[in-house]
C-alpha cells in the first residue's frame, strides 16, 4: 500500500524515487506539530522548498519569513532579526508571528546571536534590540544547513545549547545522484514552466538518450545544476528533439559519474501546477 502524504507537500515537492518518498514521509509526520526542524543537506537540493512545504502543510496562517544568515555582519543580522527598540521596523522574528521563521544556513550565525535565539526557541519571547522588554512571540523554527552538526559543532559555527533544541528533528535533503529516478519528472516539470514562461517560441523536448545521459551525471550543484543544463539546451537548440548528443555539447563527456550506467526511467507527467523542488 502506498503512503499518504500531506497534499501541500505532494503538491511543492516533486519526485517518487525512494528518498523523496521519504523526504515527504518525514515533511508529513512533523508538518502538524511544533518541533523545530534542521534540513541538511548540499546546495541546490530544495532545503527552501522543503521549509514551504512544511509552513503550508502545517496549518499556520501567518507568514514563511526568509532569513539568509550568511555574509552578514553580526550587528545587521542582529538587527535583521530582533528589530530595534524606538524604530518602526519589526525584525524577523516579530514578522514571523503566527507563521514560519526559516534561517537559511544557521551555521553561519555569529555565536552571540546563538545565543539569544536560543532563549527565543526556550522561552517563547525576545527582546529587540536596545531594550529589556520581553516580547512574546509563537513561529515555526526551521532551520537549513549545508554541512553535518558533527562538523559545525566540531568548528565552533554551532552551539552545544543551540544544536540541541534545533537537532531535535533533523531531516537529510537528498543529493540528486540520491533520487536520478525522479529525473524525467523533474524534466518534464522544467520544460512545462519554460513553455509557459516562453509561450511564443516553439516546444523542445528531450529524448531517451538524454535523459539517460542526465541520470548518469554527478550534479555537484544538484537541482541548481539540472536546471541550469536543461535551459541552456532549451536555448541553444529552441524546438528541437533534444538528445545525448545535444547535451554533451553543454556538459561534456567527462562529467559522468565513475562507472555510472544509464538508469530506467519511469515514465510520468508532471501538472504544471507542481512546484519545482529547488
């Protein structure tokens, strides 16, 4: 018998390969509860997806608020994320009231700032900057990394307090040589949404030899790099039946993962209305 997953995670991640099935198992089990989650995973495995699905799954009616913690200086992510007393401004935090509050590589957070989000995940209040006033506050914590909490730990980038009320649920992002069964659909996805976006141009496609040929690669950039090879054939070759030959023009011959052999591929037809999980 087939699982049952939540309809808002169905619909925002693509894929059936044994990974995704359980990438969306684990999504539906903590959709509806309180937890905090950590998504691990490289880059361009969908791990900002993946935190939508689960703020829309998870009955919340408040906002899904973004914050990138990497390349910003201490006082500005300070300020980015508990707003300033005496200022109209609100930060993050305040903003995601009712809703999800998503910290996009938490590794890179200053320790300081670990600090004080802790007590925020503890307590259930913050304070903003430059007062003592303790606000209360309900969001969502969901959180995205793109290295093991071994290492980060190991190197100082993430608190013993900090990890341990983040690590309570974390869920692997798989690797796209993890679930290379999804490929057609994910190709099919793309060449739904390029057709839409380029309606007046003429429909390409791709044959089995290269989706074959996609199936084999390594994709260091996973989903990023599917994406970026898939458009640029639709340009390079506008219309046309696009096949192995085509693509190792964009790619390369030596970009095939050692001893990779060509993979089966289901057939599928993916409703535009499916959200591309990047």
């Amino acid at each position: 018998m087939s699982e049952t997953f939540h309809p808002e995670i169905s619909a925002r991640l693509l894929g059936d390969s044994q990974a995704m099935v359980e990438l969306k198992s684990a999504l539906t089990r903590l959709a509806t509860t309180t937890a905090p989650v950590l998504l691990r995973g490289e880059r361009g495995t969908g791990k900002q997806s993946a935190a939508r699905a689960l703020h829309a799954a998870s009955g919340r009616t408040g906002p899904f608020v973004i914050v990138d913690c990497s390349g910003m200086r201490t006082e500005f992510l300070e300020l980015e994320l508990f707003g300033q007393h005496h200022s109209s401004q609100r930060g993050r935090i305040e903003c995601a009231a009712g809703g999800t509050l998503f910290l996009d590589e938490i590794g890179a957070m200053p320790e300081k700032l670990q600090a004080r989000l802790s007590h925020v995940l503890e307590k259930g209040t913050f304070r903003r900057a430059g007062s003592h006033q303790e606000i209360a506050v309900d969001f969502r914590f969901v959180a995205a990394t793109h290295e093991l909490y071994e290492t980060a730990l190991a190197h100082g980038r993430l608190g013993d307090d900090l990890l341990f009320r983040m690590n309570l649920h974390e869920i692997h992002m798989p690797r796209l040589v993890e679930r290379a069964h999804d490929i057609r659909m994910l190709v099919q996805s793309m060449l739904e949404n390029h057709a839409q976006r380029q309606f007046d141009q003429p429909r390409g496609s791709f044959d089995e030899t290269a989706l074959e040929l996609l199936a084999r690669q390594e994709w260091p950039g996973n989903l990023d790099d599917l994406y970026k090879v898939v458009s640029r054939a639709l340009t390079l070759f506008p219309g046309r039946e696009i096949g192995a030959a085509h693509l190792l023009q964009i790619i390369g011959p030596g970009s095939l993962a050692p001893g990779a052999q060509p993979r089966s591929l289901p057939d599928a037809h993916v409703p535009t209305q499916h959200f591309l999980s990047r």
